[in-house]
C-alpha cells in the first residue's frame, strides 16, 4: 500500500524568512496531494492540495510543487508569520478514497 | 457555512467500557471518513461511508470497532469493550461526491483509563 514520508520532523524559522516542508510517496497511483495545518486541539485544516497532472500551485504566501518522477512533493511558505506555526500533514490518495498521512513537520516561526 | 461537527469534545472512560462517538458532516457531503490519531502521529484511515454504506472498512483495528451511516448523514463510531490503547483524537472528515478534498472537524479526544 501506500507509503508517506515526510521531512523534517521540526522546523524553526524566523518570521519573514521561508519554510519547506517535503514528501515522498511510493504508489505511484496516487493522483492527489494535499497539504493540512494542524493547530494545538483542533482539526486539521485543508491548507492547500494539487493533482497529478499539475506540477505547481500557489496560494498567496503558500506554494506546493509536485515531482510525478521522483515522487515526491513540496510545500513552501514564504514570508512566515507566527501565526503559521503549528503541524503540518501531507497526505496522498492512492486509487482509493482515503487519505495516507505523513508523519507531519511541527513548524516554529520565531518573532 | 456550518463545518464537520463532532461530539463529544471529550470522552473519559473505564476499561471495557462501551464508548459511542458522533459526527455531523458538512451537510449536502456524500462520503464521510474516520480517522484515527495517536499523540505525536498523523491521522489513520479507519473507515470510509459514501452515501449509507461502508465502502471501504479496511481500517477499522478489529471487531471491537463498528461505525454506521444510516440516513447517509450523522454517523457513529462505536467501540466496544475499550482498552487502553484505544485512546487517541477520533477525526471525522466529509466530502462531496466526486471531490478529493476532505473537511475534518474537531475531533473527539477520547482516554480509556
């Protein structure tokens, strides 16, 4: 079945500066990719996704890439704020319906 | 408008003990989805309903775990005789027909002492 790894496990950075946070997956099958922000207690939050016929997809300060060769797929944010730290999930959907997680990236953005 | 709403926001419970967990998806979403995550982890597949059944239940960790759908909206996760181990933030999520895209709610924090 699917596998999701996901690097690095923590990130500090300071505010104003970039974060990457990056996947690789093993089923190539897989044809979507979304990125989740996780805050203390809540749920996680869809942040941003993109398909497999995409290779790049931006949101304001958030980007996502896609290698389909390599398999593996990245998100930057760009400009961070405080307010952008908490956890961060990648996931993929093989061919069936669920969501296979990584292991997520805890990110600090320091003042 | 109205997100995944799930209840309770916290479960405390004895050993062997029967635990119900409710979830209310984003109304007009067909597929609904559990999850189950552990401290310090990403969240696991346990079940998927499209519509009132279960499509896929390959995630369900045994016997002990049952979830229904049964006017395809509100759906239940049961669990019975709990252990320990069962403790963990049980995810619901939603989407629409023919949509990847899934909208998790809260979570229930459930502990079995």
């Amino acid at each position: 079945g699917e596998n999701v790894e996901q690097h690095p496990s923590t990130l500090s950075v300071q505010e104003g500066d970039s974060a990457v946070i990056k996947c690789t997956y093993s089923d190539s099958a897989s044809n979507y990719f979304p990125w989740y922000k996780q805050e203390l207690g809540k749920g996680p939050q869809l942040i941003i996704d993109i398909r497999s016929n995409v290779g790049e997809k931006k949101d304001q300060r958030i980007a996502v890439t896609l290698n389909k060769t390599a398999k593996h797929f990245s998100l930057h944010i760009t400009e961070t704020q405080p307010e952008d730290s908490a956890v961060y999930f990648c996931a993929a959907i093989p061919n069936t319906d669920k969501l296979i997680f990584g292991t997520g990236t805890r990110l600090q953005v320091f003042p | 408008g109205a997100g995944v709403s799930q209840t309770p926001s916290n479960k405390v419970t004895e050993k062997g003990k029967y635990v119900e967990l409710r979830c209310d998806p984003i109304s007009g979403h067909t597929a609904l989805y559990w999850y189950r995550q552990s401290l310090g982890q990403g969240p696991e597949f346990l079940i998927y309903f499209q519509g009132t059944g279960a499509a896929d239940d390959s995630g369900l960790p045994n016997d002990r775990f049952f979830a229904v759908r049964p006017e395809g909206s509100v759906s239940t996760l049961k669990i019975q005789r709990t252990e320990r181990g069962d403790s963990a933030v049980y995810l619901c999520a939603s989407s629409s027909t023919g949509n990847n895209e899934q909208f998790f709610g809260p979570g229930t924090r459930l502990t079995v002492l």
